[in-house]
C-alpha cells in the first residue's frame, strides 16, 4: 500500500478508508474539464473501478483546461473517454477502468449503473443532467453535481431520499445560460469546483457522511467570492423526482433519432438508433474527400463543414447551428 501512504496517513481516511475506497465503483458522465480531473484524482486515489462516459473527442481547445489529454490525441481525433482510459491506465494500472463512447440516454445509461457507488456529475447540459437526477433518484445512487464557467463555479452532494435534488435545487437558486463557449473559462475555475466534488467524493466513498458537506458552494475566483448556501428548504414533497409521488419526467421521453445544437459550439449532433458500419461509410466517404479514420470514428471535411460519424450511431455536424441545414448535409453525405 505504499503507492496510498500518503493518504492513509490521513486519519479521517487511514488504512481501512483505503480499503473502501479500493472496493468501490465510480461512474463519471463527462469526460471534459471536470470530468478528466476528477477521474484523474480519483485514480490516484485508487478507486476499486472507474466507468467513464463520453460522446465527444478531443479537440485543440480543449487541452488549456483538459488535463489528461495531449495534442496527439487531437491530431488522432481520439474519443475522451478513450483517451482518458489510456492515460489513466498509464497513472495507475491497479484499478479497473471502463470506457463508452456514447450519449447519454435512458437506453444506453441504464445498465451502467448496475453496481455503481458513486456517480460524478461533469456533463456540459440540463437536459442530461435532469435525466442523471431522475435515474439516480429512481434507482438511489449519490451523486455529486458540479458546474463551471468563466471564473464562477459550484457544487453541490445529492443523497436521494436525504438532501433536496437536482429539481428542488434549481427552483430555489438562479442558474446563469452562461456557457464555456460563450464567455470562456479558467482552468482554476475547473480546479476549484475538482476539489469540492473529489472531495464529497472521497467521503462518500469510505462511507463517512456525517462530513459531508450540506450546503450548495458557489464561487467566482476573479471577483473573490465565495458563498456557502443552506439548500435543506428547498426540498419538496411535490417534486416529481424526489417528491412523495414521483413519476421521473426526464425518464419518459425516448426517442430513436434526435437532432440538437450543442450549446455555444456551432454544431449540431444527429442522433439515429442504428450504429454505423465506419469501413463501409469510409469507403463512400472517400469518393467525396479525403477522410480521417481510427476505431472510433471517421471525420471528412465537406465545403465549409467538418463532420464525425460515430460508431453508435451520432454524428456531429461542425460549422452551422441550423439542425435543418445539418439534417441536409447529413443526407447528402450518408444517405
């Protein structure tokens, strides 16, 4: 256990901490900026398993604040979650790590959670988020929400059945539609909001709730605040996720092809339910331009657009936020 000396030093941790820690399974949504350093403390920590969950690949801008990724992985159009398996194995080959290259939906999200401790929050949307606090209020799993942009940030631990959930929260707090995309980022911005859920994280996970933070924490580096807020109120019985009745909302709507602008990027993701058959995709492509290929995925660009197929299915269509303009192009491309 030399390789944890440290950290079992750490009395409210110590060896039998340690232990708990190495048996449990962690689930994080979002390979990004929260998502790369939570998984990278939490590997250091020597988290038993580790699933990550990712739809995107690496991309230039994302290495000022994305740590565990590198410029080869953009050149090579590695997918996050990939990317992120293989440096992680790299930090610590004890644990078990598990990687999907997927959207999260109720279909594909479902039976990941099988098993799981802990679920770490580091999506980049609401709608994916609602669907997170439906599902871990439904089958009862902690999670940790966590958000950033700019210099601002907060975090805040979900117990189902226990503290007030994603739903009652957002009621009781005002939520800017500020995005990375739209007003940037600082990567201690990512840190500091790292740092409180790593951190619920490490509690949760040797079972030590009495320490856990009951409070919404919300900061802004650049302006020097720093607020701890008392959310206990803001529980509702009426909630229709963690209320006396509830019936989960974010669970009901399915859908087999889905369309949407992904906040602040110009692009747009096409979402089919039948996975693409990428050498024979290629092999059309290539008659239009010259395509890039790995295991993952195929990018071709076309006019003023660069678009990426997905093995499961999604494509990304780079260069408009017209989902009728990208519906086009898509057909035009693979039929």
């Amino acid at each position: 256990m030399e390789r944890y000396s440290r950290q079992m030093l750490f009395k409210p941790i110590g060896k039998v901490g340690q232990q708990k820690i190495s048996e449990k399974h962690v689930l994080i949504l979002g390979c990004g900026a929260l998502g790369s350093a939570n998984a990278d403390n939490l590997a250091r920590a020597g988290v038993g398993k580790l699933t990550l969950i990712d739809r995107d690949y690496v991309e230039i801008s994302n290495l000022q604040r994305q740590q565990l990724y590198t410029e080869q992985d953009v050149y090579n159009q590695i997918p996050k979650a990939i990317a992120a398996k293989k440096r992680l194995q790299e930090i610590n080959s004890e644990i078990d790590i598990e990687a999907h290259v997927m959207d999260a939906s109720v279909t594909s999200l479902e039976p990941l959670l099988t098993g799981i401790d802990l679920v770490m929050d580091a999506t980049d949307n609401f709608d994916t988020r609602f669907l997170l606090n439906d599902m871990l209020q439904k089958y009862s799993i902690p999670w940790i929400f966590g958000s950033c942009v700019g210099s601002t940030g907060m975090s805040y631990t979900i117990l189902p059945n226990q503290t007030p959930c994603l739903r009652c929260l957002l009621d009781a707090i005002p939520v800017s539609g500020a995005t990375c995309d739209s007003v940037g980022i600082i990567s201690p911005a990512v840190q500091m909001v790292v740092a409180h859920q790593t951190t619920e994280a490490l509690k949760i996970l040797i079972e030590n709730q009495k320490s856990l933070r009951t409070s919404l924490v919300t900061f802004d580096l650049w302006n020097n605040h720093y607020h701890m807020m008392k959310v206990d109120r803001a529980k509702k019985q009426t909630c229709p996720a963690c209320g006396e009745t509830p019936n989960y909302p974010a669970l009901d709507y399915q859908s087999t092809t889905k369309s949407e602008v992904l906040c602040g990027r110009n692009t747009v993701q096409i979402r089919t339910s039948q996975k693409q058959n990428l050498n024979l995709l290629k092999e059309r492509l290539e008659r239009i331009a010259p395509v890039k290929v790995n295991d993952f995925l195929i990018s071709i660009e076309y006019e003023s657009y660069r678009l990426v197929f997905f093995q499961d299915g999604r494509t990304l269509i780079h260069g408009t936020n017209s989902i009728e303009k990208a519906k086009s192009i898509y057909y035009q491309l693979a039929g």
